[in-house]
C-alpha cells in the first residue's frame, strides 16, 4: 500500500514514490509561509518540480509567477517585473534550477499535492480493484450463512442497495476519517457541482477529482495541520474548488489564498495581467526577511 495515494502499488511505484520524497525534502522550509497545493504531481519522475524537471513548462510558469527566475547572467535567481522574461534568461535558467528552488525554499514556499503520487490510469484501475475488494469483503460478512438463514426460516435474499453500492461503502469509509477531523459528511463527499460546472472541467476529471478528493481530503488536512503548519495556504487548479468547502468545515477557512472565492490558476509566462492577479492574490510583494528556512 502506499502511501502517498492510498492504494495496493507495485514496488516500481513505491521505488518512485520514495524518490519524489528525497527530492522534496532537499527543499523542504523549516517554516512554511506558503504552501501551494496543487491536484498531483507530473506523470514522469524526470518531470519532479523538485528534480528540477526536464519539462520546464510547469516549472518555468509556476516560478515566474512567484517572481523567481534565472539571472541572465548565470548569478543565480533574482526577482523579476510581471513582464516576460527574455529567451536568454529562459536558456540560462535550465541551468538554474535547483538556484531558483532554493530562492523558493528560502521565502518559505512549498508545494505539495492532494495526491503525492500521479493520478494515471493505472491509477483508476487500483482505485476500482480497491473498491471491488472492500465490496466483496462488505459483502462477505453481511452475507448470512446456510445455518443462520435456516434457524431463522428466512431465504437468502439479494443484499440491499446501500450493502452493493461502491459510492456508499467508500462513503462510509470516508466519513468515519473525516469525523475525527471534525468535517461533515457532505463536505468530504463534496456535492463536486459546487463550482465545477463553471469552471470547464469535464466528467473525466471531476470523476477523478471526486474520488481523489472525497479520499484523500483527510489525509491533506492531516498534514497541514499537523505537519506542514502553514501561514497560508494557495489551491492551484479548478480540480481543487471542492476543497474549499473542506477547508471551511475544518476551521482551516482562514488560511486559504483565493482568487475571488476560486483556487488560483499559474498565468502563463508574459500574460502581465494575469501575472499581477495572481502575484496580488498570493501577496507576494510581502518582505521575506523574517522568513526562516535554515538556510
């Protein structure tokens, strides 16, 4: 089992999942003003925001956003106006990139994931396996014996509705988690219409966004309060506008950074007006030399 997803993995997964969390630790704040979360982390290890990856599209948007990037003359990051930055300074900065995750550690920034590890089709699968295996266990035990049905003069009947249904048993599950963290059932299932209609996301991903969230929303909450302890706390992505809700019923509300009610999106590289909505949101002009990162 693993357990940055949740589910039954095979060792090549663990093996990935143990080196994402070396790469992150290497970067790790000791105190952390900003904790960006976002839905899960890219496909492949080569691609780790943390690595630094050799797809740079996430990398290069999500730190020039953060008004981090590359000195164009290699000295290492500096801080940037909203404007786009030069394709020298874009060439240097591949070169750049554990400078620039280090200049993020140092403002205290960290990012993390409802998911730790990708959400793939592989994914689904061991997420229906899981399920089927719960069911038939669930079953299995509410199943009557010959003996009991016989002494009771009753016939084995088809179980109910609620006894068959993967939603309800996964449910219940999650409602036994979220208790203890003082959320209501309806936030944990999430009733995901709430936003996803307006902000264009289809079936596919809400299924995926639902069955994520509806499971792994106690265990974010978990190390958010108990771990990360952030000042602050930025959702990136539609796939996340469940979890306000979630963050709201939990008292943690007030930590969230939002874009008018909604979570962030990264603006692309050299889109000022996006760039500044979204470096006002997470009020990044704020000085950061009372930020400790032991460094």
């Amino acid at each position: 089992m693993c357990d940055g997803c949740g589910l039954p993995a095979s060792p090549e997964h663990i093996a990935a999942r143990m080196e994402r969390l070396e790469l992150v630790t290497r970067f790790r704040p000791i105190h952390i003003h900003l904790l960006f979360v976002a839905f899960d982390p890219m496909p492949r290890l080569e691609d780790d925001f943390y690595k630094p990856p050799e797809s740079r599209d996430f990398f290069d948007s999500f730190l020039s956003a953060m008004n981090i990037s590359p000195d164009a003359e290699g000295r290492g990051p500096h801080l940037e106006t909203a404007e786009k930055i030069s394709p020298q300074a874009e060439s240097t900065g591949r070169d750049a990139g554990p400078a620039m995750l280090l200049e993020f550690q140092r403002r205290g920034y960290y990012l993390t994931y409802l998911s730790e590890c990708p959400v793939t089709p592989e994914h689904s699968a061991n997420v229906h396996a899981a399920q089927r295996s719960r069911d038939q266990d669930q079953l299995q035990r509410l199943k009557p014996t010959e003996g009991e049905s016989g002494s009771a003069g009753l016939k084995p009947g088809p179980p109910r509705r609620s006894e068959t249904s993967t939603h309800g048993t996964t449910n219940v599950e999650v409602k036994r988690e979220v208790t203890n963290l003082g959320i209501t059932h309806d936030a944990a299932n999430l009733g995901i219409s709430r936003g996803a209609a307006n902000l264009g996301i289809d079936g596919t991903q809400v299924s995926a966004a639902r069955e994520c969230i509806s499971r792994l929303a106690p265990t974010l909450l978990k190390r958010i309060r108990f771990n990360y302890r952030p000042k602050h706390v930025v959702l990136l992505g539609g796939h996340l506008s469940p979890l306000i809700g979630v963050f709201e019923d939990a008292g943690l509300g007030p930590l969230l950074l939002l874009d008018r009610g909604a979570p962030l999106t990264i603006p692309g590289t050299g889109d000022g007006s996006s760039l500044a909505l979204f470096r006002r949101a997470v009020n990044i002009e704020t000085p950061f030399a009372t930020t400790s990162s032991g460094l």
